[in-house]
C-alpha cells in the first residue's frame, strides 16, 4: 500500500477515510486535522491556559504532544487514584507521564489521591461499599472532582480530555442502548463553561482510537499499555469491540454514528433535556465550594463525611 | 491479520519497529508484534 500524497510505502491505511499515509504524512496530517477540529468547532486558541488531563496512555499523551507541537499554552494534570495491587498500574502510569513531561520541559502536576484524601480509590471503594468489586463509578466522580478544583485553583480557560471516537461512540451506543435521555442530551465534544466549571474539550473526539495509537507509536511515546486492572471486562470495552466489527464490514460507522448523533442534538434533540443539561445549580456544597444539586454536601465530599 | 482472525481496527502490527499496513506480505522469521489499541477507559 502506498501513501496517497508521496506514493513511498504507507505505515497506516485509514479506512474510513479512503486514506493511506507514511509516516513524514501521516505525522503531518494528524496534528493538521487536529488544528482544523479545535478551530471549527471554537475549543481554545492561542490565548488559552490549557490544563491536559493526564493518565499516561497513549490517548492523553498523543493530545499533549500534539498541543505542545501546535504551539498551545499547555500543562498537565496526572491523577494518581492509588490502584497499585498487582501492576502497579496507577505509579506506572504516573512515571511515564512525568517522563514525558520532563523530556518536553512541560509542566505535570500530580494529585495524590492517598496523600491528600488519606485513602486510595480502591480503599474509598471498599470502605463505602461502593461499585461492589469495582471503584470504577468512584474513579469518575473523584476525577471529575479533582480535575474541576485544578482547573479553578490554577486559572485556566480550557480543561482538554483526551476522549477519541471510539470512546465517545462507545459511551454514545450504551446510552442508547439504555436510553439514557440525560447522559444522551450532553455527548458533546465542548461543554461551555458555567459557574463553578471552566470549559471542557475533547479535541480528538473525530479521531480513530487507532490513529491515536499510531501517533504515539510513530513519535516514539512510551506510554502505558497495560490496562487498568478494574477494566477487565467494562462494558466499554464491550461495546468498542462490536462496534469495530462493524467497522470493518461498513468502514466509516462510528464516525456516521457520532457525527450524526451532534447533528441530531444540533437540530434539537432531547430539547428538554438539553435544556437541563445546561442548567447548574446555584447551590455550593458547604465544605468544598463546588456546585452541587445535593442541597448539603456535594456527592465527593459525602464520601469522607465522617458524620 | 485476517487469516489469523485478528480483527484490524483493534490492532496496529509493527516489525522491526515499523508500523506495517494490513495488506503488508510478512515472510517466514518475521517478528511481528501485534499492539491492542482499544482501552477501556
């Protein structure tokens, strides 16, 4: 297979693209496409403090590298969640995160779940019997916690995850499958900022979770390829396996189904729901600050609430 | 890859370091390692 702008041997054929590439194109025209989807749908510029969400894998990684290589003000958010039975998996992770950063002179902030909140994900979850065998629903909302007091501590504009099209048509397909009208209502790729929260963007959200491996192993990024030991089995892991399978007979179906679906939300779907969606409430959780619809302690402060 | 059923979206095969295409020829001796690409997040 030969690449479509030089005709020298191709190291990626994108399918759904109709697009074969080398390896000079193929690192030319990711970052390109990554540039043309951050300014056509208004996720920052060049005035913007951007915050990366870290995890040292190679999604979070490749978005960074790329960011700092446009020229984007960018720092970095590692979180360790303390899930370090076994692999290791969580101070792994972090070393080929600070690594990384330290190779590019960027700057990695690191926030110890274990150092600052006493307990580990995997000891919160067992002490609140929370997620049965797995913290996985622990590990969202501490995160979401955590990275939305870095973002207001550390004033920045932009929070940037490093979601792409397989995650997001993934989450898109269980939420249908469950008709989750709420979850279904605020897929989008750039969620505003309100009151309490800065901004958050998903620049590789049209980006094949293949290309994004391909970027790291094509720029030489070491990053962690072990998986996450709660992961075993998700759902989401699930899910993106059948929706490679129909990948592969109908290149193209998860790019349709995800873009179709922000059409859709465009022209007004689930309007009540979007409308909710939109809304925040104007309670503060009396501990943290943070907005919370709890009308007490928000749902991360209930977790260390002795009382 | 296909022979193999080894499904092409959720891998990238590289040899010798070099990211190969799914339609690449691999001889006898060959070291190819196939690298997952999906995560459960």
């Amino acid at each position: 297979m030969r690449c479509r702008k030089c005709g020298e041997k191709a190291v990626i054929n994108m399918r759904q693209h109709r697009l074969s590439l080398c390896k000079q194109h193929y690192l030319e025209w990711l970052p390109t496409q990554i540039l043309k989807f951050i300014n056509k749908y208004g996720m920052f510029s060049e005035h913007d403090r951007i915050l990366v969400a870290i995890s040292g894998g190679k999604d979070s990684l490749a978005l960074w590298d790329i960011l700092w290589k446009l020229g984007f003000h960018t720092e970095g958010l590692y979180i360790n969640l303390g899930i370090n039975s076994e692999i290791a998996y969580s101070n792994r992770s972090m070393i080929f995160a600070q690594e990384f950063a330290n190779q590019r002179s960027l700057t990695l902030h690191i926030a110890d779940i274990k150092t600052d909140y006493g307990e580990s994900i995997p000891e919160i979850s067992i002490r609140t019997r929370r997620g049965r065998d797995k913290p996985c629903s622990l590990c969202g909302l501490i995160k979401r916690h955590v990275m939305n007091r870095f973002t207001i501590d550390g004033q920045y504009n932009v929070l940037a995850t490093a979601h792409n099209l397989d995650d997001e048509a993934a989450i898109l397909l269980a939420n249908t499958l469950d008709w989750s009208l709420e979850f279904l209502a605020r897929g989008k790729p750039v969620l505003p900022s309100k009151p309490g929260f800065i901004k958050k963007v998903k620049p590789f959200f049209r980006t094949y979770e293949r290309e994004t491996a391909a970027y790291a192993i094509l720029t030489h990024i070491e990053y962690m390829r072990d998986e996450c030991p709660f992961s075993t089995d998700s759902k989401q892991l699930y899910y993106k396996k059948y929706l490679n399978e129909w990948e592969e007979n109908c290149p193209g179906t998860k790019l349709r189904f995800y873009l179709n679906y922000l059409k859709a939300i465009s022209q007004g779907a689930f309007p009540g729901r979007q409308e909710s969606a939109g809304q925040l409430s104007q309670q503060r959780c009396p501990q943290c600050g943070q907005p919370t619809n709890t009308g007490s302690l928000c749902a991360f402060c209930k977790l260390f609430d002795k009382t | 890859m296909k022979e193999k059923n080894i499904s092409v979206s959720d891998h990238l095969a590289v040899r010798a370091g070099e990211l190969i295409t799914d339609d690449e020829m691999v001889k006898t001796g060959d070291l190819i390692e196939l690298i997952p690409v999906i995560s459960g997040g």
